[in-house]
C-alpha cells in the first residue's frame, strides 16, 4: 500500500476516521509514518497524540478498539480516511458523539464529498490550493 506524503504536511497527516457501516464522521486525529505503518501491520487505528507527543493506539486503555476495514488516501496523498469496525462511539470529553448532525442542505456528507474528491482527482480539476478549476481539454482547451 501506498503510504501518505508525511514530508508534505511536517510529519503529520489528518485522518478523518469515520464507521463503515453508519458512515458516521467519529473524529479527526493525525498520524505520522510510525502510526501509519503500526496501523498497516496490526489493523488497529493507532494515531500521534499531538498534546502527549506519543503514539495513541485508539482504545487500547477502554477496550473500545478501532479496527481497521479500509484505508484510503487522497488523491494529493496529504490526507487519509480510516473506514472502521466499530462497536461505540469514541470516548470524548462531553456527552455524545464528536461530531454533531449537521443537514443536507448545510452541508456535504463525508462519503459524498469523498466521491467528489475522487471524482475532481480522476478528471485532473483538483489543485493543491484546495479548489476545483477546469484544466484546458484537447485542442481547444
């Protein structure tokens, strides 16, 4: 497997870390090439602890384990998405879930803005800015 580009970002990329079968957002964390390459080999979500300057296996006091499903990275390899098997929520420090509901109408879902990212990616309208923009296409651009 292809790993993240972790020089791009300072040693640390984002990973969104959502349940594959509620396709709910449970957190966002950070890893660098240890975590990574922990995660890879042991198929538990292990993540650095920007405030305890560590590595954090996800569960690993609680019991409540992150199990990996799937892996994916962008199409910039600078951001991964961890798809897990996931029996509770993650333990936070208020009640409920890390991420509140938001609305359609509001907001993109995850898996959607996925799949749009993909989408620009694969027709080469992605830029490193962050924005879509059409690229010139054939003789006529």
């Amino acid at each position: 497997m292809t790993a993240p580009d972790f020089e791009k970002a300072g040693g640390l990329v984002p990973v969104i870390v959502q349940d594959v079968a509620t396709q709910e957002v449970l957190m966002l964390a950070y890893m660098n090439r240890d975590a990574w390459e922990k995660t890879v080999e042991t198929g538990k979500a292990t993540y650095w602890s920007r405030s305890r300057k560590q590595l954090w296996v996800k569960g690993e006091t609680s019991g409540n384990v992150q199990q990996v499903r799937e892996i994916r990275i962008d199409c910039d390899s600078d951001a991964v998405l961890l798809l897990l098997i996931s029996r509770e929520q993650p333990v936070t420090r208020g009640t409920g879930p890390v991420f509140s509901a938001g609305s359609r109408k509001d907001g993109l879902i995850l898996s959607e803005n996925v799949s749009l990212i993909r989408r620009l990616c694969t027709r080469n309208e992605y830029s490193e800015a962050g924005h879509s923009e059409r690229k010139p296409r054939g003789k006529h651009g």
